[in-house]
C-alpha cells in the first residue's frame, strides 16, 4: 500500500513540475508556473519523508527538518533582499549547491552502500549511474563557481584562452568517461576507490575550464548550459537514490536547459559543440584588437528635452532595454515614460533580445516587475522587421545585442551574433552612463551613426526627466 501511494504522489508531483515548465514559457501564466512547481516540490520532499519513515529515527528527522528549516529560512530571505541586477549571479549560485549536493550523495552511497543498494552491494548499473551523477555535479558545481565571480566582477569577463584548449578539454572528458568505464567493471573492488576520486578531481578541474575562457558576452548561454548540467547531475542521483521525483525533476530541468541553451546558442550564432567544450568567447586577441581598434567619430549629444520632443512628435516608438536598466532600476519609469506617449498617440513596443542583460529572460522579468502589457513585449525574431518603420529606437543601456560591429566585422568578438536592427529606425535614442564598450569589451559603431543621439547619464534619473518633458509638452 505504501508503495502505491508513494509511486501515485511522486507522479502527481511530475505531472505539477510539467505543468511549471509549461506556465514558465510565457509571462501571463508564469505565477501560476510557480505555483505549480512550488506545490510539486512540497509533495515531493513530503513523500520521500514518508517513504524512508520505516528507516529513520526521530533525531533523523529532527535534523531534516532543521536543516530544511534552514535553507527554507536563507532561501527566502535572499529572495526578497536580492537586487534584479544580481539574479543572475544567485542563479548561477544555485546551480553549484545542485551540483555540490550531487557530489556529496555520490560520496555518501559510495563508502555506504549498505544505506543505498540492497545487500549493501554497488552494481555496474547503479555505479555507471552513480558515477554520471557524480562527474556532472561536480562539473556544474566548480562551472558555476567561475560564472557566479565572472557575474560579479571578482573575475575578469574577459576570455582567458590559451593554445590547444579544446583539445585539452576534449582529452579530460575522454579521461573521465574511461574512469567510469574502470569503475563499473569491479564496483566493489578495492581498487576501484582510486577511480572513483580521480572522477571527481578531474570533473572539478574540467568545469573551471570550461567556463574561465568563455567571455562575458556569452554569460546568459553560460547560464542556461549550467542549469542543464545541474538537471542531469540531479536526474543522476536519482537513480542513485532510486527517487523517481527526483529522476523526473532532473530531467525535465535537464532537457529544457538544453533546449534554452540550444536557442540562445541560435540567437548568439554560437556553436552547441563549442558551448559543451568550452571557451567559445572568442579569443583574447579579436577582443583586444577590437577594443583598441573601435570606431571613431563624431557624436551628437542630446538631453532629456530633446528626446522628449522626438518621441511625442513620433508615431511609431520601439523600446528595446538591457542591462543598463537593471542597474538603474529604471524599468518603473520607463513604463510612465511610455503610458505618456501612449496617451499622445504614440504606438509604443518592446523589442527584447534573446541574450539581454545576464541571463535568459532577464529583461522580461524586469517589464512584467513594471507591469508592461505583455503584448506590447516582442522578441528578435518578432519585431526586428519593424525597425525600417520606426521613427524612434529608444535604447536604454543594451550595448552588444544592438551593435552593428555584428553583422560587419569578422574580427569582432561578437561577429555573427543576430542583432537588433535599432540603425534601420529613422532616429535612434541612445540612453547609457558613459561611451563606455559593453560587456563583450567592443565598441558599439552604433554610437557614431549621424541617426544616433546620445543620452548620457543614469538611465533612471534621464527617463524620469524625459518624463516631466513630456508632462510639460
């Protein structure tokens, strides 16, 4: 009876995490996804606790549950405190404790079979299992922690590359499936032991090398590939742990983030096989070179006023915002800005791309925090005809993702990467802090185009004065 009502939760509990993902792909239905996933994850975590009753001990569950009660209480606190600007560096924090976790119960089952193999004996199947398990974890785990410095400055976002990397790369993967090959052959052999910690120091090692020589540019994909590799360490373990919650959480985590990883490579023109071995930043090199070399030119200055002036005397106006935003948390006052010129006729839309700001979705999270309409919201692929129509592109703080550099210049880190078409508009609005390159290190030529009016300074305080310009016009 137990088992029945055991296997009946945890596929309750699938069929609510599915539901997740699916209220996650849009805007409308994404608080309803959380919910979904929220109620998932406590059937889950509940079920286990009543399938391993039999085995535990009341101080057993005294300290499950004051450690759920633990992370449960930093979780939350975090959550509420956190900056949007920093969210991607907590996403990134997240996937190395999923790997980390991976990792330890990897650990655990291995020098305490008795507590997870029945007769306490470790077959090739689960050791295979186990070992994946393991090799993934540890991979996310020491990746994230390189993404989560680059994020935050304590690394340099620049790639650091070095000759022969890939092949390197490619001869500790071969390294680490062959260990694992060695270790199911004799699971319960001695000698297998040694395997086994040369597995997990390899797998470390090879995620610092795959994630120091991409460049800040590719963050948002580095981001999407680690929360991939965090769902197959976790799908892994399940096995290990003969979870199936656990096999079907991973997966579905797993899955998805190759699939987002696979868009983001499409919308970065990236290669899927360079993201998997690393280092597709671009190299030291182009980036220098691109940064010493940037365009020169003359560059028209404007203020709040005169862009006031030109949205109001606009018809068609297309908002497209980065991370330049996220900083200044200007994102509230641009939605007044664009609710005034809405009432004066203006059509108003928003172009985001795939890879603005840190991490995928990032900019939309902010809009909806401001209550943009969602259908005012557009992707690349959407909106990007619409540019030739436009009589204004206001771009607040997206540097890279509009850098015509991209689709002209083969020496650029960025060559190849799809943009948004702001040059094409009859007038572009340039709102950032300072002619300071983006994230990539590159210049953007977009700055010294006559069409091009720079409005330099914080992004929040010059849309709140573009917004009393336009009250007062």
């Amino acid at each position: 009876m137990n088992t029945t009502i055991i296997g009946f939760a945890y596929l309750l509990s699938g069929v609510l995490f599915i539901l997740a993902l699916k209220g996650l792909s849009s805007p409308v239905s994404a608080r309803k996804g959380n919910t979904y996933g929220m109620l998932g994850m406590t059937i889950a975590v509940a079920t286990t606790l009543y399938g391993a009753g039999s085995g535990l001990e009341l101080s057993s569950y005294t300290n499950i549950i004051i450690a759920v009660a633990i992370g449960g209480l930093f979780g939350s606190v975090l959550a509420r405190k956190i900056s949007m600007t920093a969210l991607p560096q907590l996403v990134a924090a997240f996937h190395s404790l999923v790997g980390l976790a991976a990792v330890f119960v990897a650990i655990g089952a291995y020098k305490n079979p008795a507590a997870f193999f029945d007769g306490g004996i470790i077959s090739t199947g689960s050791m295979i299992e186990m070992s994946l398990g393991l090799a993934i974890g540890a991979i996310t785990f020491s990746g994230s922690v390189i993404a989560f410095a680059k994020l935050q400055g304590l690394v340099s976002g620049n790639p650091l590359v070095f000759k022969g990397q890939h092949l390197i790369n490619l001869i500790i993967f071969l390294g680490i499936l062959t260990l694992i090959y060695m270790t199911a052959v004799d699971p319960m052999s001695p000698s297998t032991e040694q395997y086994f910690w040369m597995i997990v120091g390899l797998s470390f090692f090879i995620g610092f090398l795959v994630v120091l020589p991409i460049g800040g540019a590719d963050m948002p994909v580095v981001v999407s590939m680690l929360n991939s590799y965090s769902g197959w360490a976790a799908c892994g373990i399940g096995f290990t742990l003969q979870n199936t919650a656990l096999i079907i959480t991973g997966a579905l985590v797993g899955s998805s983030g190759a699939i987002l990883s696979y868009i983001m490579c499409k919308g970065m023109n990236r290669s899927i096989v360079s993201v998997l071995l690393g280092g597709f930043g671009g190299d030291g090199d182009a980036a220098a070179a691109a940064a010493a070399g940037g365009p020169k030119g003359n560059v028209k200055q404007g203020s709040a006023d005169d862009a006031s002036f030109i949205m109001s005397n606009a018809q068609k106006v297309i908002i497209v915002p980065g991370y330049g935003m996220a900083v200044s948390q200007a994102q509230h006052a641009l939605r007044e800005m664009c609710d005034i010129l809405k009432e004066k006729g203006v059509e108003v839309r928003y172009a985001i791309h795939p890879v603005a700001g840190r991490m995928p979705g990032h900019m939309n999270v902010l809009l909806a925090e401001a209550n943009v309409p969602y259908d005012e919201v557009f992707e690349l692929e959407e909106i990007n005809h619409e540019f030739a129509t436009a009589d204004v592109a206001f771009v607040i703080g997206a540097n890279d993702v509009t850098n015509p550099l991209a689709k002209t210049d083969p020496q650029s880190p960025i060559y190849g990467m799809p943009i948004l078409d702001v040059e094409k508009a009859a007038t572009t609005l340039f709102l950032k802090r300072s002619m300071a390159s983006g994230y990539a290190g590159v210049d953007n030529d977009l700055f010294f185009r006559d069409k091009t009016m720079m409005l330099l300074g914080d992004a929040k305080k010059t849309t709140e004065e573009i917004v009393q310009a336009l009250n007062l016009s």
